[in-house]
C-alpha cells in the first residue's frame, strides 16, 4: 500500500503546480492519515477473516455433540423402565433436540452474514425480515433451554423429596403437555416485537441480531430487555434452589442410611440431579453475561449515559452472545460425561492409580527396608 501511494504521489506530482517543500509534506501528511483512518475504520467495521473458519467449527462441533447425547437419551429412554427417570429423559431429550434446533438455524443465518462481508454500521437499524427472523429465533432457542433447565429441576425436587405425590401428578402426557407449554412461552416472548413491543436491530459488528439495546431506545425496548433477562434469571434462581434442595436431601438421606442397605433408586435420583447441577452450572456461565449485559447496556443507552462506553459496551455484548452459544455446545456433554456409568469408570480409575501410588509409596517406607533386613539376618 506504501509503494502504491508513493507512486501515486510521484505522478501526480508531475500534473499538479509546483509545491513549496512544506506544503507538499503537509499534502502527503494528510493523504497518509486519511488512508490509515480509512484502513482502521475497515478494520473496525468489518468481521475478521477467521470468523467464518471459527463459526463453522463451532457448528460442527454442536452438531455432532447434539446428536451423541441424543442417541444416548433416546437409547437410554427405550430401556429405562421406572417412570420418574423415563420423565426426566423425555425433558433431557426435548433440551438436546431444542438445542441442537437453536445451534443450526440460528448459525447458518450467522454463517451467511460472516460469509457476506457483515451489514454495514449506518444499516444496523434497517432490520429486514432476516434480521427480524434471527432475532426472534435467539431469544425463543435463548429461553427455552432456561425453562426446560428450571422445569426439570423443579420435576426432580418434588421427585426427591415428595415420592408420592410425585408419581401421583407427574404423568408422561402432562410432561408433553409441560414441553408444550414452555415452548409457546418461548414463542410468544419471542414475538413480541410483531406486535410493536420492542425491536430486533443487526448488533456489532453486523454478523447478527438481538433486541435493541443501544442507540435510541425506547421504552418499549427497555420493556422487552426487562422482560427477557427478568425471565432468564428468574430460571436460573429457581433451577439454582431446587437443585439445592434435591442435593441437600440426597445426602442426608445417605447420611441416614443404614449400613447392609439397598436403595438403587438414590443411585438414579443422584445422577439425575449431578447432570441437572452441571446443566445449571453450564447455563449460570454461558447465559448469565449476556443476560446482565443487556440489562446494563439498555438501561444505560434509555437514560443517555453510555457516552464514550459505546465502544465497550458493543464489545461486551459481542462477548455474551458467543458464550452464550457455547451453551448449546456443553450441554449435551453433560449427559454425555456425567452419567452412571462413565463416572463408575472414572472413580475405579482414580481409585486404582490412588492404590497403586499407596503400593509404592509403602514399597518405599523405612519400615519396610528394616523388616526386610531383619528377616534377611534371620535367614542367615
């Protein structure tokens, strides 16, 4: 670029008048800036070349993380025989078929935008029916995963600490029922905006959509972000105390067990609220950032007081969303990783290399070389 404008300004100098010395390094000065303020704009302003190469690995790795742990629910599923665990299955089924849903339409749209160049900074606010589309498909596939969390971990706290009345209530048909009702109420936030309550817009740095949560807010959209992150946290909040619950019962019950005994259905119970804990982790860590930032940004942006943190708080909202997205990807690991039988492997492993280190280290202790010497001066 440097010979290119040092060969345009020899030639351009042989058309132009003759310069004094000081004029023409003035001249060249600012040539110079404005190439370098438009290059640093560009940069800015456009997505990195290895976007794409990171989306697409991203993608593939959710797909194929997807559907492992639903071939290993659903085989799970037609085996299982006991009715609570077969009711927890069917809503880790329909999370890994929501998530695996939300990972691929939502990131093809994002692939096509990083494939064509990105939308540029002065047309982020003319959503198009794409953007509408991409939107409104991140905040139905963002909530979902939030309630089915909240409602299994309600479903195992009335299994674990009230039995009875679990299997009174707790049916397949009302479970289907359940899965259906959370996803309407996922639709429904998620349409809000047809019905002018809020409003998608193209987010920094034009590769995808959200609510509108800087620049020119309304109070429609503080509403909507309100509404959003309000419902999140609040899944989060009750899944975090049922989990509680459930494990605090556990282990006192296991405290009171008495010894000889036989309870195989705390076996179930106990890995069933260990991959609810880890689902719970997973989702605190990828969603909560993108939860609390939008809040933060939107009411900010609302009073007129974001300022020079424009910048920042585009650059933090970019951050939430790609973890939020990981979500997708770490929860079917957790049924993957965390069931009974893989954590059995895991402890007599660790168990193993435990004896084996003691074997050595007791190889190694003095008391065994005196006992051998001393058995060897006997034998002599």
């Amino acid at each position: 670029m440097m010979l290119a404008m040092s060969h345009y300004n020899s030639s351009a100098s042989s058309l132009l008048p003759p310069f004094s010395n000081t004029s023409l390094g003035k001249v060249e000065a600012e040539v110079a800036m404005k190439g370098l303020s438009q290059q640093g704009n560009l940069t800015l302003d456009q997505p990195a070349s290895s976007g794409p190469i990171a989306a697409m690995l991203s993608m593939t790795l959710g797909i194929v993380s997807n559907i492992v742990a639903l071939f290993i629910l659903a085989n799970a599923y037609s085996l299982q025989r006991r009715r609570s665990k077969a009711t927890f299955l069917l809503f880790a089924s329909s999370l890994v078929v929501t998530d695996f849903t939300g990972h691929v339409i939502p990131g093809a749209l994002v692939l096509r935008l990083y494939l064509s160049g990105g939308v540029p900074a002065e047309a982020y606010d003319s959503a198009d029916a794409m953007c509408q589309f991409l939107g409104g498909s991140m905040v139905f596939f963002g909530l979902c995963p939030l309630f089915l969390g909240c409602a299994m971990a309600a479903e195992r706290c009335l299994g674990v600490t009230q039995p009875l009345l679990h299997s009174s209530l707790v049916t397949t048909t009302r479970t289907k029922i359940c899965l259906s009702i959370i996803w309407l109420a996922a639709l429904c936030v998620a349409m809000l905006p047809c019905f002018q309550l809020g409003s998608y817009t193209y987010q920094y740095p034009g590769t995808w959509c959200f609510i509108k949560v800087l620049e020119d807010t309304r109070e429609a959209d503080v509403a909507f972000v309100v509404l959003f992150s309000g419902l999140g946290l609040t899944s989060l909040a009750v899944a975090l105390v049922c989990n509680t619950i459930s494990g605090l019962t556990l282990v006192l019950a296991r405290l009171r067990r008495k010894p000889g005994s036989h309870h195989s259905a705390k076996s179930h119970d106990i890995e069933m609220v260990v991959q609810l804990v880890g689902i719970m982790v997973t989702s605190c860590i990828c969603w909560s950032p993108l939860l609390i930032f939008g809040l933060m940004s939107v009411i900010r942006s609302h009073r007129d007081s974001i300022g020079d943190d424009l910048s920042s708080y585009k650059t933090l909202m970019v951050m939430g969303v790609r973890l939020a997205s990981w979500n997708q990807i770490l929860d079917p690991w957790v049924y993957i990783l965390l069931r009974r039988t893989v954590l059995r492997k895991i402890y007599l492993i660790t168990k193993c290399q435990a004896d084996l280190k003691g074997s050595v280290l007791r190889r190694w202790e003095p008391t065994s070389f005196h006992s051998s010497e001393k058995n060897t001066a006997n034998h002599i």
